[in-house]
C-alpha cells in the first residue's frame, strides 16, 4: 500500500498522473517484496519528467539515458525491474527498455560514505556563498545542518514554511515535524523567494551532484547524502533533553545554569531546549 506521502507526491503530478494512477492499481495487490521498491523510482522519474513537462508516453531512449545518468541508477536491478513492470502497463512507442546504456544485469555498487573535515565543510559554504549558487547553498543547508532526507525536503515549499517563526513543518517517517531553520537557510529565503517553490526530489538530487563539481574535492567524486549523514553523526552532539543533533557551532547551543544545583555548573542544552527551560522558570 503507498503511503500518504506518495500519494501526495502522485496529486502533484501535472503531466503523469494518470500514468502512476494506472501503475499503482496494478501494483495495489502486492504489499511486499519489489512493490514499494517499484513505486518510489517510478514517481521519482515521473517528477523528473513532470517538471520538464513531458509526459512519460512521449519519451525516447535519449530521455531515459539521460535520466538514468542524473540518478547514477541505469544498471540497478531495481531501477530496471521498475522501468519493465510500468512500461509493461503504460506504453512508450519510442522508448525501449534494451537501451539503457549502463551495463545490464550488474548492480553499480556505491562508493562509501566519507566524513567531510571542518575544513571541508567550510570550503563549501565558502565557494557557494562567492558564486551566489544560492540554490546549491540552501540544499547543504538543510541536508548537513539539519539531516533533512530527500523525502522530507521535497516537501519544502511556501505552504510548509512560516517566514514569521523561521520554521519548516514537514511528514517524518509518517509524523508531524517542526524544526527552527538556522540563520543562514533564513536569510537565504529572505533574500531568494524561488527557494520556497516546490521542487521533487530528482531537483534536489542534481543540486547535490552539482555541489560536488563546483566545489572540486581532489579525494571524492562527488558528494553524497551519505557524506553529510557521516559527518553529522561523527561532530553533531546530541541535546540531552529534545535528543536531536545539532551543529557543534555556538548558533545551536547555549549554557543553563539550575538553581537548584549547589554546584553552579553550567550544562548544555540546544538553543531550543534552553529557550523553553528558562520561559518555563
């Protein structure tokens, strides 16, 4: 069954609705195995061709190529039993499954994960501040400093923001969450309103290959979620009262003093947690 952020995901859909429409029912009986699997890289490649208005019956093998390329996935089984079992459903004269031109039958097997250095990190924000790759910036953001997934960020958009509170409200693994974006992502959205358009995850996706190429790190290819997901779990330090990680940069912590401590020790506590102890004094 296709979970409600899917569904939200397919209403979306402008060109190619009613081609995942006709995809879902043929898969509504099978709950288990390849299913759910199938579903998440058929509506990531029809956002993919929705946003390049395109409906999916119209598409060459140039097309599925290129998007093949953009998700590094054109050899997967996964991504090739998906492609099969839609086009087996809705048909695509011009294209042919035979023309991937990744190698067939062999899975690509991912580099693993690399911890950026705080030197690093800084080279980043640094080269995207000075080429205004605003865009670029705003998506380092949101996946380094607050773990956001692919999921949860293709869900930004104005309705889910509040300029007034500088907070996102978004669906995590099916709840409700609101987070405070750091001052950098607010600014950013003050200065550049196109951040609050809605965009699919296959945007997000190629905004991150691209951070890879302009920054030119000389010991990795690229950088990927996984880098970023590393590193925020070998430097975050997690708030002992919300247990969510922060930033290890003064932005996100603060010093409370208990007065009942004879000790007057001072504990760390994140800015939020702080903030909510001391309203609540």
């Amino acid at each position: 069954m296709s979970s409600k952020l899917t569904v939200d995901r397919a209403n979306r859909l402008i060109h190619n609705k009613e081609h995942f429409d006709a995809f879902e029912r043929h898969l509504k009986s099978e709950k288990e195995g390849p299913a759910k699997q199938y579903r998440s890289v058929i509506i990531r490649m029809l956002e993919y061709f929705d946003e390049k208005s395109i409906e999916i019956t119209n598409v060459e093998d140039a097309h599925i190529n290129e998007y093949a390329a953009t998700q590094k996935r054109g050899n997967g089984a996964v991504f090739r039993g998906a492609l099969v079992k839609f086009f087996t459903i809705v048909k695509a004269p011009r294209f042919h499954i035979d023309s991937l031109t990744a190698q067939k039958g062999k899975d690509k097997v991912e580099r693993k994960a690399k911890i950026l250095s705080v030197s690093e990190i800084i080279k980043v924000r640094n080269k995207l501040t000075a080429k205004d790759d605003y865009k670029l910036l705003f998506t380092f953001e949101m996946f380094y400093t607050h773990g956001i997934t692919l999921g949860e960020i293709e869900q930004f958009r104005d309705g889910s923001y509040s300029i007034s509170e500088n907070t996102y409200t978004f669906v995590s693994e099916g709840r409700p969450k609101k987070i405070t974006l750091c001052k950098v992502i607010a600014e950013l959205i003050n200065k550049h309103s196109d951040l609050l358009e809605a965009k699919g995850r296959a945007t997000y996706s190629s905004y991150m290959q691209d951070i890879g190429s302009v920054v030119g790190f000389q010991d990795r290819d690229k950088i990927i979620w996984g880098d970023l997901d590393e590193t925020r779990k070998e430097y975050f330090p997690t708030c002992s009262q919300c247990k969510e990680k922060y930033p290890n940069s003064d932005e996100f912590w603060a010093l409370v003093q208990f007065e009942k401590d004879i000790y007057k020790k001072n504990w760390l506590y994140c800015r939020g947690c702080a903030d909510k102890m001391k309203r609540d004094e």
